[in-house]
C-alpha cells in the first residue's frame, strides 16, 4: 500500500475551511481506519485476578450502601479502550458485582442484553420477569433485553458474580437505556424455564406468543456444563473441548451480540485455540494455567480470574496441573461477525 497524502500536505486555510464546514479529507485517514490486513485492536491480553480484586470489592461494600450504588460493580474495563469506557472489548462490558447478606438490588430492565456468571456465594438469586433464578458457582443466568430483573441475597457470606452486557454496542448505537419498576412478585416457579427447556432436543409446545428472537431458557447451572465437557473427554482423546451456550428453542446463540460457551483443559494440555476475528473473554471455573498470545509472554491464572484476548490472534491455553483439569467459560462477538459477514 503506497503513502497517501497527509493533513499537513494541505494548506493551513484549506483545512480551515473544511473544520468549520464539518467536512474532513478521508486521504489523511485511510490508512488508520482500513490498515493493511491486520484490523487496529485496542482488546489487550490481560489478567484481572480475583485474589487483588476481591478485597477492592469488599471495601467497596463498606463504603457505598446499596441505596447508593444500585449495582455494586468493579468494572473490569481495557485499557486499551480507555478505562472510562467500560469495555473488556468493542461490545463487550464486564464486571465483578457484589451484594451482601440480606442485600436487595433492585428491579430494573433495560435494552442492553446481560448474562451473570457467579464467581463466589450461595443463597443468593435473580428473579427474572416473575421467575426466581438460583445462583450457584459458574451458573449462566440470562437477563435479556427487556426483562425485569432484580437480586436478592438470603445466603451468608457475599456473594459475587461477573456481569457480561452488550453494553458498548448498545451504548455506540445510541440505543441504551433504562427504566426502574416495582419491586417484582414472583409469578413463576423457581428455575422454571430450566425445567422447561433443560432437556434438549424436546421442548415444551405451550406458548405460541412467544418472541423466539429471545432465548427462553434463563439459567444454565455449571454442574450440567461441566459434566456434557467431561463426558465428552471420554469420546475425544485430543483436540480442543469446547461447547457453545445456546437457545434450546433454535440452537443459536444466547444473544444476537454475544456468544459463550465453555472450554475443559485436559490435566496438564497445551492447547491452540483457532484462530477467530472476534477478541474473546475467558472466566476461570476450576483449575489454573497459563495463557499466551501470539507467543508473547504467558499470563498466570488460577480459579476465579477473568481474562481477555484480542482477535486475529493466536492464542494458547496451558493447564499447568498434570493432574486435574481445568474449566473456563468464554465470551465473545461472534453471532455479531457472522451476522455482518466478517467472522
Ligand atoms: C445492570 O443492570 C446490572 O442488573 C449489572 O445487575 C451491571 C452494568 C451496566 C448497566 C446495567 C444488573 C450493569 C447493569
């Protein structure tokens, strides 16, 4: 690609002109906005670790009641997008939210889509427009757009969990917004859409009104992840062990925007994941290892550490126990890329 003309290239008035005209030259940029081959990522590879956040989270529940806070969240923002921004990726916000014992976040809904993976507690659940969702380590609990949804904790100790919203995206498309409600009534059993929908393949044929652009399904308990990764260790002696989260209804993805799915390290596997477009986020479940991308210099991670990668990269997972396996959820756009055809 041969050097195009720059800014400077153009005499001081003419540029003048232009700025109080709101027009700008498109030579000058080009090159910055369709760089050779490669896209600009500003998702970097990086580590947020439990361990350094988790008294961070704490303080924060000493120092801002709930009434001040509404939602009591650390964000897990990128640098490389500039802290305020709240992103761990273009589209994709992330962050560790905390209620203590007896706490209630109150019931709100809003365009943005969210999923909550819990990290630490018990006792504590979501309740869904009328439906009490339980919240157990590495649950996926669905709250899309639209939905009423407020948390409540009857348990002991804090409880934690990492919230994954569309947020970004829905931001930039000038399209996020929210409303507060009433506290709810529940009007549904507890985790009645996972008794509804948890056997695959068969789905109840009660409700034609139903909008099946949303995935019906609300909480998808670890325990049925883990065991569908382990089970399929017994068929697959190698290669990559991964399965996507998806609406039973139409096997596809939880949310237009994002996608998840989860990941079984074999004891001791060093592993390459193929090479995507989209930058991914990983959750640590169970087991420790490393992470490099492109070969650079391997990152650390044990049980509960949240990590980011971009696309068009190559990266590799290492579980450094020879002994036991290690579990990670992933998030990341590709339902976005595919739909725009860039995936
Ligand atoms: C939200 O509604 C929750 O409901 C958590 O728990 C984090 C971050 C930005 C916007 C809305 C929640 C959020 C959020």
């Amino acid at each position: 690609m041969h050097q195009l003309g720059t800014l400077e290239d153009l005499p001081q008035e003419y540029r003048d002109q232009l700025t109080q005209k709101n027009l700008v030259p498109l030579w000058p940029n080009m090159r910055a906005v369709l760089p050779p081959r490669v896209p600009t990522r500003k998702t970097g590879t990086l580590c947020w670790d439990y361990q350094t956040i988790r008294p961070l989270l704490l303080e924060a529940g000493q120092l801002t009641p709930m009434e001040k806070a509404e939602r009591r969240v650390l964000v897990l923002a990128n640098p490389g997008h500039g802290l305020s921004n709240m992103q761990a990726t273009p589209s994709i916000y992330m962050g560790l939210q905390l209620i203590l014992p007896g706490e209630t976040a109150p019931n709100h809904r809003h365009t943005p889509n969210a999923v909550r993976i819990i990290v630490e507690g018990e006792g504590a659940f979501t309740t869904v427009d009328g439906e009490p969702c339980r919240m157990e380590r590495g649950d996926l609990i669905l709250t899309p757009a639209g939905k009423w949804h407020e948390h409540h904790h009857e348990g002991e100790g804090p409880i934690v969990w990492l919230d994954v919203l569309d947020l970004p995206l829905i931001y930039q498309l000038e399209g996020s917004w929210a409303m507060e409600g009433q506290p709810q009534v529940p009007s549904l059993a507890r985790d009645k859409s996972f008794a509804d929908y948890s056997a695959a393949g068969v789905v109840p044929n009660i409700n034609f009104e139903r909008d099946t652009q949303t995935a019906p399904m609300l909480r998808y308990p670890w325990q049925k992840t883990r065991a569908c990764l382990v089970e399929m260790a017994t068929h697959y002696a190698e290669g990559l062990l991964r399965i996507s989260y998806v609406n039973p209804e139409n096997g596809k993805s939880l949310f237009p925007s994002i996608g998840f799915g989860a990941i079984m390290l074999r004891p001791g596997e060093v592993i390459s994941l193929p090479r995507r477009t989209t930058p991914c986020i990983f959750h640590v479940v169970e087991g420790q290892g490393s992470l490099s991308v492109d070969q650079g210099t391997a990152l650390q991670w044990v049980e509960k550490d949240t990590l980011s990668a971009p696309g068009y990269s190559d990266i590799t997972f290492s579980n450094t126990n020879s002994e036991a396996p290690a579990f990670l959820i992933t998030a990341d756009e590709s339902p976005l890329h595919q739909y725009l055809g860039i995936y």
